[in-house]
C-alpha cells in the first residue's frame, strides 16, 4: 500500500472533458478551468460516494468514494474519511483493486472492510483513523455484507456455498461441453444464469476462528437477489441474535414474500443456534430489520399485499417483548425505505418519498407523528446516521446540478453542514442548469407534478427542443436525483429543454396514484404523459417540431406506445432495454409476479391475453411514423434484448428510420464509462438531426 499521511488536504482528482468523443481527454486528471457547459465526460469523472458509516463516537464518518476512468473503462473504489466538523478529510486505503463496504468496531478504534487486493473480495480489518491492514478471511468464493457484532467478538459475512451438483459432473469424459440443464425455475435472474451456489450468512469469530454457516444445506439466498444488501441483515445490541431476510416459503419466481428470521446464537462457537420466523403471514417483502438501541423493537420495512413489489414501503415495528407488530408509518402515505434509530429508541428517521423529492422525516414512535426535517431543493439519502448523543444526523443531499455530497444536520437548530467536496472544483466550472417545478392538469381533472429543466443559457425569446422524459420502473418516482444515466443536465446543456412528469403509476403522490398504472399501461399513465406535453407545449419557446420523447425500461415500453399514439406530437423517439411486445416477454423474463401482477396473470387465461394485447406496442406498429432509436444490453435478462430486436426490425421493414445499439456486456443498464459517452453521443446526434433546426 502507498503511504497515506493523516489529515491531508483533500486532493481533488478529476477528468477533462471534451465534446468529441474520440479525443477522450478524460484519460488525464486534469480539470479544463473555464465555463463549459456539463458533457458526458464531465458526467463520468465525478467521484461517486457512497456506504457511509458513522463513528460510534460520533466524531467521524467513513465512506467509499468511487472514481472512474474513462480511459481504462472502469470504477476503482476507496476509503476516505471526514470529521464531523467538516474540518478534516483524509484516505484511509489505497490499496490496489477496490475497498468497500466499511464497519466501525464497537469501539470505533479499528475498521474492518472490503477489498479486492488478492482477488475475490476478502475482509480485511486496521486501526482508525491510520493503521496497517490485516486480512481476516480467506474465502475461496469471495464474502459480501459484513457487520460486526455489538460486543466486537464476531463478524457476519455471506458467501457462496455450492449445494447442487452440475449437470456435467455425471460427464466427466465430456470436460469440454459447455451447457447448463434445467427442471425448474428459475433459470436465470437479472444478469446471470442460476447455478449450483447460493448465498448463505456466516457468523465468524474476530479472533480468525471456524465460520458458522446458519443456513446449512439450505437452497435460499441471503441477502435477496438480485438487489438486496447488507441492510436485510442485523445483530441484536446485545450480539445474541442476529436476523437476515430470505425467501424460504415462496418461489421468488412467482411469489414476493420474503420474511424476517431470528436466529438465537445459544453457544455460536460450537455450531448451536435456534431460528425461528417473525413475520409468519406477513405475505409482501418484508426485509430491512434493525433493532432498536435498547433491544425493545425491531424495526423493518414491509409490502402487505403479495406479488406486488411497488406496493407502499411501510416501516412495521415488532414488539420483542409482546411479539406484536404495528405500523409506524400509517400516517404518512409515501414510500418508506432508508431509516435509523434515534439513540433513546423513541425516534426513527427516515428518508420518504414526498411529490417529486425524497425528504428527511422524524417520527414519534408511540404518537406514530412525523415532521419533516429536510428543505430546499435537495433530495436526502443515500446514507443516514444519528450521533450517539441524538444532537446531529448524518445523511447525503444530491440535485439535478449536484452529484451526492454529505451533510450534518443540527437536529436543534437545522442547521446543514456539507462535509464532503470531491467534486466542487470540477462543478465550479460547469453551467448550472435552470430547473422548475409545474403541476399540468390530466384528462380527467388531476394534476400532474413535473419537473421542468431549461439549459443553462435559456432565453425565453427563442425557441427550443423539448425532450418529454418517460420514466421507467414503472412505478419509480422522479426526483432531482443526480442521476449517472438519464442525466438530465447533459440534455439540457446540448440546447434541449426537458418535461419530466410524474405520471400515474409513480410514488411520491399517495399509493393510489402509484397503482393506477396496474393493468393500465397504455391508459390514463400514457394519457398523462400527452396532458403534460401538450399543456407545456403552449409556451412560445417550445418548438413543435421538435419534440421527442426517449426513455428506459418501462420507459422504453412508452417509447414504443407513444410512437404508435403521438398523433403527430413528436419527431423523434429514444428507447433503451423497452418492453415491446408484452405477450412475448411474459415467458422470458425472471420474476413472473411483476407481470401477474401488472397485466393480471398468464397470457393462456383469455382475458390477461386480451389485457396484454390491448397494453402491448408491438400492436401499434402499423401507426409508427417517426424515426426511433433503440439500445439493448444482451446480459439483460429482466427486459430480454430481443425485445429491442423486435422493435428494430418492426422498424425497418416499414422504412422509418431507426438505429439500433447493442451492448454485448451491458445488462438492464448502462454501466461503463466508454460504453455510456458513446451511446449518450449516439443519441444527441440522433436528436439533433431529427428535432433541430438545421
């Protein structure tokens, strides 16, 4: 490892931008120091944070900070770490590969974390603030979600444990044959094919002893794929018990009911242990368990209905005493995901949606009250800590200018203090852009909540292009999220001005407004997007023959549905990884209850069939006049590329101008610096040619 001197000077390492792609100036650190307008190179030089933990004596926080290389395609992570009065900032590792993942000790004088330095990510532990490390495991298969327990003497971990046999073990003579064989679903999950290993939770000694698995021989994932972390893990403050979330009663295929399993560790060191299940009946996800301070509460979020994975995100409190469980959050009509304690175990902060931002709310645990702490326009999370004395919290803020930094938050007077600055000298030389928030009045009399973004040199006398932004999820809202691909900043500053609406089927604005989307994708959700478009349209600076409409995912799908509804509104569409023909992706893609639940059931029951036929673009072909750009990430397996292959040639074989991007390495996303300039390139050339004015 290199030296790393305490309490430097935080350095600022950054990449030049360029408007040319091919020139690629991001490979040097250097920072072009004159005013620019953001590009996407500026956009993937940003170091990126993320992972904080707060110091059990509330003095420091540790983080990961990411930072990417254009030049080599790739993220390499780090440690740092800041004092909580903002006035020290300093790395702790610098090792080679990637660190992440950190935990204080009980004691806050040792960390222990992730690292890729030989090999397969491996836990490794030194003194804080500075301290040589010293690694810990040695797992052939890598481990993932550490914790340390609360009286310092364990650490958790999972890892992969091989517990089925491949099929090409009973053809050993054959060691060249590459195949998979199935019975059962599933047989892929979002990126990757199902193999023979599943992720299992270990509890191991800080001493180096025996690792105890406490899922033996089980064929269950902890934590839930293919998004889940360490947050579906807990230990008891008195390090007894320790709970994960897993899907044991229920085929994740079909089914979302994960559950919450305590396990109390009676003698751990010789393998003894007792697990029994929390949430019995409790039939949504229910994951996210932490114990509160005093051990008297286990708090955790939950759906209530089955098979529906954006039903409201509550915060359910069990009652260790009584085995009671009641909601904490039935006053408040907005998701619920990100929470901590408040140090007396009377409080839970959490970060909600709230009608197009996230907020920082307190709530009363026994009145079941809430206020909102956070303001301006900022949205909060991505990390959140309350100090041991319950005066301070931690949290980070990001905008539609700002990439993620974060604040202490003065819990008696408010008062916010930025605590990280990696890329202030970076944005001190970018364009801000001009953003606004309009409210346009659907068809049958509702209000529409959107985001107007403006480029950075807007002047109300000319006219501009517009981009109407179709957000995906479906049910995923939009917010002033500093995003790292639909980045609204790299429009609006190549001239384009954007409308983001929060349409029907997006959280933030009361739970009946996020389901009225279910078996309605080509309704009143599409009716709402024209609304908007339409009522914005009548601006002077709008040019009407330059709107477009692009987005991802179900955002694709409304690409592809608008280019058959428009009715001459746009001119151009963008869809990347799209739901096209909603019959044909029901057998392909993974988790079977997301359709079920969206469009009813299996397209062999009459009336799904008729609901998908009625919902799918691939019927609405013949109407497409306009040209289209399609992108598909083959390792996509949620929306199967072929999706977009089908969208493609549909196309073509009608003469209306289409490209068509292909990532063989990409998933659902877009993830690699080079892949994304090109493609983000692609598409404003794209837009350009067909919404600007030559």
């Amino acid at each position: 490892m290199k030296r790393i001197t305490l309490f430097i000077t935080l350095i600022i390492f950054a990449v030049g931008c360029s408007k040319e792609i091919d020139k690629l100036e991001g490979k040097g650190e250097n920072i072009v120091k004159e005013m620019h307008n953001l590009t996407t190179t500026d956009l993937y030089s940003m170091k990126r944070l993320s992972e904080m933990q707060l110091s059990p004596d509330g003095k420091w926080i540790v983080y990961v900070v990411a930072t990417p290389s254009i030049e080599d395609n790739k993220i390499t992570r780090d440690l740092w770490a800041t004092s909580i009065d903002g006035k020290f900032t300093h790395q702790v590792t610098d090792a080679e590969g990637n660190e992440m993942s950190p935990v204080f000790s009980p004691c806050g004088k040792k960390i222990a974390y992730l690292s890729t330095e030989k090999g397969a990510l491996q836990i490794y532990i030194q003194d804080f603030p500075q301290g040589s490390p010293k690694k810990l495991t040695d797992v052939e298969n890598g481990v993932s979600n550490i914790l340390w327990s609360p009286d310092g003497k364990y650490i958790s971990y999972t890892s992969d444990v091989k517990l089925q046999k491949n099929i090409l073990e009973d053809y050993p003579e054959y060691d060249k044959a590459n195949l998979k064989h199935y019975t059962e679903l599933p047989v892929r999950h979002w990126d990757e094919w199902t193999d023979e290993s599943f992720s299992h939770l270990f509890v191991m000694p800080i001493d180096g002893g025996k690792a105890i698995d406490l899922l033996p021989n089980e064929l269950v994932d902890v934590p839930l794929k293919p998004f889940g972390g360490v947050s579906e893990i807990t230990w008891s403050p008195d390090s007894k018990q320790i709970i994960y979330t897993a899907k044991k009663d229920s085929d994740f295929v079909i089914n979302t009911n994960s559950d919450l399993y305590l396990v109390d560790l009676i003698d751990i060191k010789n393998g003894k242990y007792h697990t029994k299940n929390l949430t019995t009946g409790m039939m949504g996800y229910d994951k996210n368990p932490l114990y509160s301070p005093d051990g008297k509460y286990i708090a955790f979020s939950s759906q209530e209905r089955p098979g529906f994975e954006s039903d409201k995100f509550r915060i359910m409190l069990y009652n260790t005493e009584t085995n009671l469980i009641d909601e904490l959050t039935s006053n408040l009509d907005q998701w619920s995901e990100e929470f901590t304690w408040g140090p007396k175990s009377d409080k839970i902060y959490t970060i909600s949606t709230d009608s197009g931002v996230t907020s920082l709310f307190e709530f009363d645990i026994t009145t079941k009250l809430y206020k909102k702490l956070s303001k301006g326009d900022w949205d909060y999370g991505h990390g959140l800590a309350v100090s041991s004395d319950g005066k301070h919290i931690v949290t980070g803020k990001n905008n539609f200018n700002n990439p993620l930094d974060y604040y202490v938050i003065n819990l008696d007077d408010g008062k916010e203090t930025k605590l990280t600055r990696f890329n202030d000298e970076r944005l001190k030389y970018i364009n801000p852009c001009k953003w606004e928030q309009r409210w346009f009045t659907a068809t049958d009399g509702k209000k529409i909540h959107s985001w107007i973004i403006y480029p950075p040199d807007f002047d109300k006398t000319k006219k501009y292009p517009v981009i109407t932004y179709l957000q995906g999820g479906p049910q995923s809202m939009i917010s002033q999220n500093y995003h790292y691909r639909w980045n609204f900043g790299i429009y609006a500053s190549n001239g384009y001005i954007i409308l983001a609406a929060n349409r029907r089927g997006l959280p933030g604005f009361g739970q009946a407004w996020n389901d009225a989307i279910s078996l309605d994708w080509g309704g009143m959700p599409m009716s709402d997007l024209l609304a908007a478009t339409d009522q914005f349209s009548t601006e002077p600076f709008v040019d009407l023959e330059g709107r477009s409409a692009l987005g991802a995912s179900a955002g694709g799908y409304a690409a592809y549905w608008l280019a058959g509804h428009h009715e001459g509104r746009f001119n151009a569409f963008v869809a990347h990884n799209g739901v096209f023909d909603v019959v044909s992706k029901y057998g392909a893609t993974e988790e079977t209850f997301f359709p079920n639940w969206e469009f009813g059931g299996p397209y062999w029951e009459q009336a799904n069939r008729d609901n998908m036929e009625r919902n799918s673009p691939h019927n609405f072909v013949k109407n497409w006049n306009k040209p289209i750009l399609i992108s598909i990430g083959e390792r996509d397996f949620r929306v199967p590329y072929t999706q977009g292959l089908e969208a493609f040639s549909a196309a073509r074989l009608q003469d209306i101008p289409a490209e068509l991007i292909y990532f063989p390495n990409e998933t659902h996303f877009i993830s690699r610096s080079q892949e994304y300039i090109v493609w983000q390139d692609l598409v404003i050339k794209f837009l350009d040619k067909y919404t600007k004015k030559k």
